[in-house]
C-alpha cells in the first residue's frame, strides 16, 4: 500500500503543476508601456515649488463629509498649473475633477515618473479633452502628492506634485479642525526637483520641435504678443519678431527691463542674449499660437534672483511684414535719413565745384 500511496501523491502533485502551469500560459500579465518609458531627469525640469507649509499635517477622506466642492489646488510646476478642482467625497474616498488651460499633457499618472513608466497604460489617466480635466483619486488633503505628467511634445514623464488645500472648503464641510499654518517647508527637507539653473538649454531638441509649426516661407516677419501675468510692471515689445526656420515659429522677444536674465519655455532654458546693459532679449520656441503660453522669467531687479510666471499670446491674425516691428521701422528710417544726408553732401559737393569753374 505504501508504494501505492506514493505513486497517487506524485501523480496528484503531477496534476496540480500541470494546472498551475496551464493557467499561468492563459494569464494576462500587465507589462510596461514601451512607448511611455522615458522619464525626464532632474535637470531636465524647471524648478520645483514648494507647497507644503508648517503645520499641515494630512487630511484623509474620512475627516471629510461627503459631497461635491470646489477646492483650491496647485501643482509644484509652473507648466502644470491647475486652473480649477471640484473635490468629491464619498464614503471616506476623495476623488477631485482638475482644469487646466493646455493640452499639453494628456495622460497622468498618480506617482513618480519612474513609477508611471514602468506601469502598464491601463493605469494612466487620460485627459478629457471636451472638459479640458482629468479625475484623480485624492489621498489626502493639505499633502504633497506625486502626480507624472506625460508630455506630449517631449515624450516623457515629468515629476510632479499635487495639493489640494482643506482650508478652502467650506467651514461645515470639515470634521477636524485646522492647525495654524506657517511659512513654506525648507526645501532641503523635501523631495523636490533642482532648480531651473541646472535646465538644459537649446531650441530643437532630438526629440522633434518645440515650436509650432506654421505655413510660411523661412525668415523674419512681425506677430502681436499680449503678456499676462507677474506685478504688471514689466512688459514686453508688441508686435515683436517672429522668427521662422524650417517651417517652425520662434520669437524675439524685447523686454522693458535690463534685469532678465533667462527664460524657460517647455521645460527649457533659454539666456538672455543682450550683454551691454540694454533690455533683456530673448529667442524663444512659440509652442502653440492664439492660445496662452506659460512661461517663466527670472529677475535679479530685487537682488536675488526671482523666478515669475507668465503667460504670452501670439496671434496668428496679425503676422505681418518685419517693418511692422517700431524698431524696424526706426531703423528703416534712420538709414533713409543716412543716405539722404550722404546724397545730399555729394551733391553740394558737385554744385560746389561747378561754381568754382
């Protein structure tokens, strides 16, 4: 019996690893997304804000009572910023509806780069491009969230983080009570990305064009800008420089101040291109036209450097003959009235010499 007992225990293990076997051939594993591996590096990004402040401690679903409300929210990064947020709680659950201005990133994913690309794409979110929003679950409030964005035009993950602040919910809809907060959390106790000196500079990049393309012959014409944004107090010249090289929009940008000493568009740095004291210049990629553009500019005209957001509009409507630029002009001008004056002294030189004959 004892030899019989054995051969049914090996043909019983036999059957239970063919059927362990067999199901695993018929399992579907979640792999990566190849096509979405790519994960922007550190120096890649532009600097990084903090949100956290002192005394926040976390607010979970459950010190919320359920509902629907509108919240206040931002993102670390000046490129994802989050126009508005609707809070939804249910059962100790959060959920939140965010707007944004651009279709730059269509996809998120709740967690780092890193993480968003080594999931599978079932697990990004896509953007709604009717109601320009994505919904994301929400941890807590008044916490720093990781949150990847997919960009579209560079094809890789950036690192970003999200909150969504309890103290701008209605007074009832809280079950707790909020602490005091203080000043921002000391960067170098967070996890945050390096600041915008370390960014890349460059205008095309090998991962294709930053700047929008457009039906025109190659060469330097004139475009409308209107600048939003920052105290107000400084401006740039309208209309401006539109540059056009293998068929993509760049534009020359004259500032009123001599005190900017880069910009970054996309994620990018671009230096300031006036070295003598005179306003700060800059040639920039126009990353969509007839829409509002995010920008940031860094000012030394407070003593430390201070990066500022922005937003420019170029209208495509107006593009025009460079000499519509009032510098242009001037300088159209001004050669006029040079050769004038350099005909004009000939000639009296001419009828001077007749004279003495």
């Amino acid at each position: 019996m004892g030899n019989v007992a054995r051969h049914t225990a090996t043909v019983l293990v036999a059957l239970m690893l063919g059927m362990l076997l067999g199901a695993c051939a018929f399992a579907q594993p979640a792999f990566a997304d190849e096509a979405h591996a790519k994960v922007a590096s550190a120096s890649q990004m532009a600097s990084s804000k903090v949100l956290l402040l002192e005394g926040m401690a976390p607010i979970t679903g459950d010190k919320v009572k359920d509902g629907t409300y509108e919240i206040e929210a931002e993102s670390t990064s000046p490129f994802f910023k989050i126009k508005s947020a609707k809070l939804t709680v249910r059962n100790g659950k959060m959920t939140a509806e965010i707007g944004f201005d651009s279709k730059s990133y269509p996809l998120v994913y709740m967690g780092t780069g890193q993480e968003a690309a080594d999931a599978p794409a079932s697990d990004y979110i896509e953007f709604d491009g009717d109601s320009w929003t994505f919904t994301v679950p929400v941890e807590a409030l008044d916490a720093e969230i990781d949150c990847a964005a997919w960009s579209k035009r560079r094809k890789m993950w950036y690192d970003r983080k999200l909150m969504f602040y309890a103290a701008t919910l209605p007074a009832d809809a809280l079950l707790v009570d909020l602490p005091t907060y203080g000043d921002p959390v000391d960067p170098e106790s967070v996890n945050v990305a390096k600041t915008s000196a370390d960014v890349a500079t460059g205008v095309v990049h090998e991962d294709g064009y930053e700047a929008v393309a457009v039906d025109l012959p190659d060469g330097e014409y004139s475009i409308e800008v209107n600048m939003t944004g920052g105290s107000g107090r400084a401006s740039v010249s309208s209309p401006t420089w539109l540059i056009v090289e293998d068929g993509h929009a760049y534009a020359r940008l004259l500032w009123s101040s001599s005190y900017y000493d880069y910009m970054i568009v996309d994620e990018q740095r671009y230096e300031n291109l006036t070295d003598d004291g005179s306003n700060s210049t800059f040639i920039i990629p126009i990353t969509q036209m007839d829409e509002e553009m995010p920008v940031v500019a860094d000012t030394t005209a407070m003593g430390d450097p201070v990066e500022i957001e922005y937003h420019l509009t170029f209208y495509s409507t107006t593009i025009d003959d460079k000499d519509a630029i009032p510098q242009e002009a001037a300088i159209k001008v001004l050669i006029i009235a040079i050769v004038i004056i350099v005909v004009g002294g000939i000639l009296n030189y001419v009828l001077k010499k007749r004279r003495k004959r």
